[in-house]
C-alpha cells in the first residue's frame, strides 16, 4: 500500500494519510484501530444512509478501496472494498462528509457495519422497513449504530449491538443472545 498527500484530523490523536495506485485504487493508511474510531450522530448516519441510496439509485460506482489500521502494538487490521455495492456507498459518504478523517471514516464504517448487520440479522428486521422510496428505522437503531464501538474488524460485535440497542429502545424488548442452557448463575430450576 503506497500513501500519499497526508491529511491530518485535529480531532483525534489519530491521521489518515490516503494515497492512489495506478491501477485507480484509493488506500487509506489509519493510525488508529476501527474500535478506536469516534462516536457519529444519529442524524449524520440518518444523512448516510440517504446519501448511500441515492449514490445506489444513480448506479454511481466508487473506486476500489483498500483500508489498513494500525494499532499502537505494531499489528494492523486490513481491510479491502472491491464489492459494487460497498464501493458505491463509501464513494457517497466520501463525496458528501469525506473519509480523510477518524469522524468521516467511522461514519463510512458505521454505516457498512449497519448494512452488515441488518443483511445478517433476522432479529433486526422489525426496526427497519426499505422501500424503493425510501426507508424507516426505528430511531434507536441508528442511535445504537452511532455510538456502538466498532469491532477489530470494523463490525459491530452482535451481542453488544443488542444490548445497546435494548438500552435505547423504548417499546421494544431485545433479549442479548444466549447459548442453549447456558444460565446466568449456578441455579438449578
């Protein structure tokens, strides 16, 4: 991965330095891990996801993107966009609040790992509704997305997506995942 034209973000002790290859890839060199990255508004993410849909509608293709966070210990976390969807929607959110930035680049991470977890998660589906005009979510999802940590790999842990989610919702009952007979204490029925 090669970097170039370095971009400093003030609000982080953090820099994204992005560069280009010949080939048209866009590399982003982060010096910070996915689950260190900052807490978005809901609203900005709301803002996102509209702009994602509208970017999908257009068919507008985004360049191929290859992401490498490195952590304070010497390891990294590499991650590659080559998917038509996924390039499209980074290039949104890149076009709109821009990824050179721990802000912009968690917003773009939030809002792939919401996608994630919405296509992976049939619990969730009762806090959403997509329709070519147009979707609903239920407002603390997108809170819950907002502010849930990032995983190593820049998802969100499921379990604590649930949890989190459970603390924001008002109306909705969201149980955490168990294992089958695992117990919360050594009480036998």
């Amino acid at each position: 991965m090669s970097a170039q034209d370095p971009h400093s973000d003030q609000s982080s002790a953090g820099t994204i330095r992005v560069g280009g290859e010949a080939n048209g890839m866009v590399t982003y060199l982060i010096d910070l891990p996915p689950e260190s990255l900052p807490s978005v508004c809901k609203r900005d993410l709301e803002r996102a996801w509209y702009a994602a849909r509208d970017a999908a509608l257009l068919e507008q293709q985004g360049a191929v993107r290859g992401f490498r966070f490195n952590r304070p210990d010497g390891s990294h976390t590499d991650l590659a966009l080559a998917d038509r969807d996924a390039r499209c929607w980074v290039g949104a959110v890149d076009r709109s609040v821009g990824i050179a930035h721990a802000p912009g680049m968690s917003l773009c991470l939030r809002l792939l790992a919401l996608i994630d977890l919405l296509a992976r998660a049939p619990w969730a589906r009762s806090l959403f509704h997509l329709a070519r005009d147009g979707a609903e979510f239920h407002p603390a999802l997108l809170k819950a997305a907002a502010s849930q940590p990032l995983t190593r790999d820049a998802r969100f842990d499921e379990a604590g997506f649930r949890l989190r989610l459970a603390r924001f919702a008002s109306g909705v009952q969201i149980e955490a995942p168990r294992a089958d007979n695992q117990r919360l204490s050594g009480a036998r029925p």
